[in-house]
C-alpha cells in the first residue's frame, strides 16, 4: 500500500512538472511575439524614408546654394592686377585706370591686347588736348589728339616705346600703379582701337 502511495505521489509531481514547463513555454513564446508585435521592423520603409529625405535635403541646399561659382566664371566679371598682370593674361580687357597726374584725380580708358598692344585715352597727358590718346604696337609708341590735330601734317607723334618697362609711356605711366587702379573687363578685340589713322611724324 506504503509503495503504491509513493508511485501515486512521484507520477503527480512528474506530471505537474511537464506542465508547468508547457507553460511557461507557452508563456514564453506568447512574451516573444508580443514584443515582436510592440517593435515591428520593416526595413524597406526605413530605407525608402531615408532616401526620401536625402533627395528632399539635396533639393534643399540646391535652392539656397549660392550662384558665385556661376557668377566668377562669367565673362562679364571684372578684374584688377597690376600692369604687368593684365598685359600678361594675353586677352583682350577694357579697363578704366584711376590714377594722379599732376597732383589731380584722374580716369583714362584703357584697351590692352598682351603686352605689345596698348591704347590709353586720357584726359591728361598732352596739355592742348581734350583726350590724350597714346596708342602702343610693339616698340612704338603714337600720341595724339582725340579729334584735333597736334600740328599742321601731325595726326600722331611717333617715338620709341620700351617694352621692358611694360606701362610707361610718354604721356602715362601706369608702371608702378597698384592692382586697385584698375578695374577691367574682357572686351571683344577691335583691330580699330589700335590703328593709328593720318600723318605721324617722328620724334626720335
């Protein structure tokens, strides 16, 4: 009797054993998908969601970027250099030169071709004239009047001009001037700016 009590009593202790097991299995699993249910993860919408405001962003910063890159490559930019660096760049410019002559302000209008071709129209220089125009081609260098006559059969005063001394002329010297004197722009080249039309007489 004594042993089948104690075959009753281990076989109940078994089998609250499994179950209890079963449980918390059961409860395990069921604590799982919960959690699963709390946090879901759809990683094709996180990377959509990404991408989204990644082009919403570039869009952004393309609307508020500053247009200097256009603007500094533009044609129409202005430049300042010394002398010697604009002769130097080899591209026609148009420049208005601000220098002093004789104690007073001064503004010439400058039309530089390279080094070796250079017109300047100056409201100083030649005291009969209005408009001195000097107008330099390789080692020559003409003066003369805007729309007058220096002398009877003189259009232009011809004389030598120093390449080696790039800016210094009879009636101007914009050698030692600096970068902020001038103020140019490229120009499209006029072979007219150059020539010097009439009679030119020689002056050593």
């Amino acid at each position: 009797m004594k042993k089948l009590i104690a075959i009753l009593l281990i076989g109940a202790l078994l089998f609250l054993g499994c179950t209890g097991n079963q449980q918390q299995n059961t409860q395990s699993a069921a604590a799982s998908n919960g959690e699963a249910k709390q946090n879901p993860v759809n990683p094709v919408s996180t990377q959509t969601n990404g991408t989204t405001d990644a082009s919403q962003g570039t869009d952004a910063a393309s609307a508020n970027a500053p247009q200097d890159a256009v603007q500094n490559t533009d044609a129409g930019q202005t430049i300042s250099d010394s002398f010697s660096g604009l002769a130097n760049r080899n591209v026609p410019l148009l420049c208005d030169v601000s220098y002093a002559y004789q104690g007073r302000p001064v503004v010439a209008k400058m039309y530089l071709n390279g080094p070796s071709e250079i017109r300047v129209e100056s409201p100083a220089g030649v005291s009969q004239c209005a408009v001195t125009i000097t107008v330099i081609r390789g080692t020559s260098q003409n003066v003369a009047c805007d729309k007058k006559q220096i002398m009877v059969g003189c259009n232009w005063f011809r004389s030598k001009y120093d390449p080696s001394k790039p800016g210094s002329a009879s009636a101007f010297d914009f050698s030692s001037l600096g970068e902020s004197a001038f103020l140019c722009r490229e120009w499209t080249y006029d072979t007219s700016k150059f020539s010097t039309p009439g009679e030119s007489c020689q002056l050593g």
